[in-house]
C-alpha cells in the first residue's frame, strides 16, 4: 500500500487534537485523566471494540481498544501511550492551545497526547482506505507514567506479552529520532523527622526537620556523576512558621545507564539513612523502571523498517539510547521489539513552552501508517 495516498489533513488533524489538549489532564486528578479517555473512547467509536479498564491506588482508569481484525486475539501489534500529563488543570489559562506558524502550543501536546492522536489518526485512516494489516492492533492508553506508572505496570506487561511487537509514540527525540533503549529511574521517598518547640522562644530546644532535609538534598545531588544522575524534586515540611517543623518529606529521582549503575545509585541513597543531629532521615524505595538495554534484535528490525519507511517519505531517522523513562523500559526489558519515541516533534515538554512541530503530525502518522502495514 502507497501510505503517501492517505489522506491526511493537517488542519483536520489540529481540529481532533484540539479537544484532546483542552482537556487538562494531570495525573494525580483521576477525573480529569478519566475525561480524556472519554474523549479518546469517542474518537475510536466505530471502529474498534472498546474496553474501559477501572483505576486503582487513586489514579484514573485506562482505554484498551481492539480494532476489526480475521486474526483478532492473535499476537500482533500493541501501540502504548499515557493520557496523563504533568501539567496541574488551569495550565491552558497561561499555554492555550494555539498555533503559531508551524508551531502548535499546549499542556500534554508533545507528552505525550501529539503521539497518540497521531496513531488513532493513522490506524483510522488504514481502516477508512479498506486496507486490513497484517497483524491485528491494539491500543492501550494509560492514566499514571508521569509518575512512573505504578498502578498499570502490570497491565502493561500482560499486554505486551501478547503481542509481537510494542511501538510507543512518546516525543521524538531533540533531533527528531526515535529510542531503541531507556535507562533505568528509581523513585525515593525521603523523611526528616526532628524536635518541635516554640521557633520564637525556645528556638534552641527544636530540631528543624527542614533544615536537615536540605542538608541532606545537598549530599544527594552531590552524588550526580555522568552515569547516575540524583534529583530532589518535590518537597513538603512544616505548618506554622513560629513551629520548629518536627517533619519534612520529599522525592527523589535517580536516572542510571546500566544495572550496574543503578544498583551503585540505590546503594549510595540507601547509606544516607542515619540520623543527624537527632533528627532521623529515612528513605524508603518507590517505583524503579528497570534498564532497557539498546541493540535488541527485535528492536533494531523495528528500528530499521522505521528508518526505511523513513528515508522513502523524505527524512532520516536516528536512534539511541535515551534517558527519561517511558512506558517502554517495561516492554524492552521484558525483550519484547519495541519502538519508542516515534511520535511527534517538538520541545518544551513538562514546561510552559510546550509546543509541537505541526508538519509533524501528518509525518508521523505515514510513519506509524507504514509500520503498521508492513509488520507481520
């Protein structure tokens, strides 16, 4: 099938993504993320079979949609992407979705919701042409990755596991390529606990939980080498300022290239517990995604049908090894083929200058359109 005869519409497909951007959908606000899939769910009626899967731990719920296939049930293709996005509702009150030349502004537009209008686009299209894949499709959208996915890893992996391959459309990289490999993050939750008293008169007596959590956000960050990065990024303590807070919490992040490193990296935050001053500082592990080492087979098969598909539509893409995780650090670990990072361009992402490429989007859907057909 010649994919450039597709019809695709720039302006059309800005229409449809619209309502996508419009509906803020922060993670930790279950409705919100529930009112995307809502959105999504309504866009793929009438032409897939679609389930709606229940939240749990707080999060929202996911979308898995099967489309008409004569091998449905059998392995095929499953394209993943999450519907949640880091930006708090009332962020389109300072990034509205607007465009600007061959730039289009939004909260979620790059991370990831650009990517997963672009392969509902080009799943539709296929089906609109009459033409009928190789390998049946599923998608799967999920409500919690930006927070390491901890209430659908497991659904996930289920999925991946019965199909052959695996393509993830998160933003393209800086220079427009695609991922055939993550590092490793690991999430910490961090405790000061010191001695209250009076701030104003008896100063002396209190041990401030605050002040021995900056300490120690200093000696994390401090670890930070080119191969095991450390981050604190949120942090919470005190209630009254005339209080000497007697209990500080934050989260840390580490990124690492191997296990190796990793393991050097979780060793490092795990020697840190020990009290200071007669505060205790504990540290407790959250959610790990676990390496996805580069250069798997199947991976580089998908990379090079990619890259062919690619050059006949009038670009080079590249590949690499990436940090920031992804949803696809769960299936390349499990040594599924899977292809990351194919979706739109752009930059800005998790900032308030996120914005899209718009000649992007109808690339990139001939790209996921062409994979799609050729795949078997």
């Amino acid at each position: 099938m010649d994919i450039t005869k597709l019809p695709f519409n720039t302006d059309e497909m800005l229409a449809g993504l619209r309502p996508w951007i419009e509906c803020e959908s922060p993670t930790y606000d279950a409705a919100a993320v529930d009112r995307m899939l809502d959105l999504a769910a309504y866009d793929l009626a009438g032409h897939a079979t679609i389930e709606r899967i229940p939240g749990r731990m707080g999060f929202g719920g996911c979308l898995r949609a099967r489309f008409p296939h004569p091998n449905l049930g059998e392995p095929g293709i499953l394209i993943a992407g999450h519907m949640d996005t880091v930006h708090p509702v009332g962020t389109l009150d300072v990034l509205p979705f607007k465009r600007e030349g061959g730039i289009c502004y939004g909260p979620g537009i790059q991370d990831m919701k650009g990517g997963n209008f672009v392969c509902v686009e080009a799943v539709k299209q296929l089906i609109r042409a009459g033409h009928q894949t190789p390998l049946p499709i599923t998608v799967l959208f999920t409500p919690d990755e930006e927070v390491g996915t901890p209430s659908t890893r497991e659904l996930i992996e289920a999925e991946a596991a019965r199909n052959k391959y695996v393509l993830v459309p998160e933003p393209a990289r800086d220079d427009g390529g695609a991922v055939i490999g993550r590092y490793a993050i690991a999430r910490f939750n961090l405790r000061t606990i010191g001695k209250p008293s009076h701030s104003g008169a008896r100063l002396k007596e209190g041990r401030s939980a605050i002040a021995a959590m900056a300490r120690k956000i200093g000696e994390i960050e401090a670890m930070t080498d080119d191969d095991c990065t450390f981050s604190v990024g949120v942090i919470n303590g005190g209630q009254w300022v005339n209080c000497v807070s007697s209990e500080c919490t934050a989260q840390a992040l580490t990124m690492a290239k191997t296990q190796e490193d990793l393991d050097r990296g979780v060793a490092g935050m795990m020697a840190l517990m020990k009290n200071d001053d007669s505060v205790e500082f504990e540290v407790t592990r959250g959610v790990t995604r676990p390496v996805w080492e580069p250069d798997q087979p199947g991976t580089m098969m998908l990379y090079e049908m990619a890259r062919e598909i690619a050059k006949n539509l009038g670009f080079d893409l590249s590949a690499a090894s990436s940090g920031g995780g992804s949803d696809g650090n769960f299936t390349g670990n499990l040594g599924i083929p899977t292809l990351d990072s194919i979706g739109v361009r752009g930059a800005g992402l998790h900032t308030l200058n996120e914005h899209i490429e718009v000649d992007s989007l109808v690339e990139r859907a001939r790209l996921i359109a062409g994979m799609l057909v050729r795949l078997s």
